[in-house]
C-alpha cells in the first residue's frame, strides 16, 4: 500500500482453482486479491504483483469499470499514485 498502486484490495482466501496446466488438470487452494486501481497505475500494477507472485504465469486481469458510485471513484483517483 506505501507505492500506492492501489487504492483497496481484497483478499479472498479459501478458493479452489481448477485449472489446466501442462497437459494435467491441477485443482489448489488459492488466495484471490482483488484490487482497485486506476488505468495510469495498471502497468506498475502489474509489474509489482508479477514479482511478489510465485505462479509461472500468474493470472492478473484487468476488468473495466464501466459504472460507478462517482464519489468512490474519485476517492480511488485520489488516492493512487
């Protein structure tokens, strides 16, 4: 939180992917962050949890905002980077 990269994040503990992965189908419990940020943000974003991440390839995702509470959005604007 200190690089402001994001302005919340939750964490969703106690989910179970089930996935494909080389040539196996692989089923783990995972920890889901979900996290709030701004799109001039994102590419730091993105290389921060690309480094903390111990997966080979991590699923990280950007999910457009096309609605919003205007006054939750402006506090996330006012807070990241």
């Amino acid at each position: 939180m200190s690089e402001k990269l994001a302005a919340c994040v939750h964490v969703l503990s106690g989910i179970t992917a089930i996935y494909r992965w080389k040539g196996k189908i692989e089923e783990e419990p995972q920890t889901l962050l979900v996290v709030k940020t701004t799109q001039t943000a994102w590419p730091a974003l993105l290389r921060r949890v690309k480094t903390l991440h111990s997966d080979e390839i991590p699923e990280i995702i950007a999910l457009p905002v096309v609605e919003g509470l205007p006054a939750y959005l402006d506090w996330i604007d006012s807070v990241v980077m």
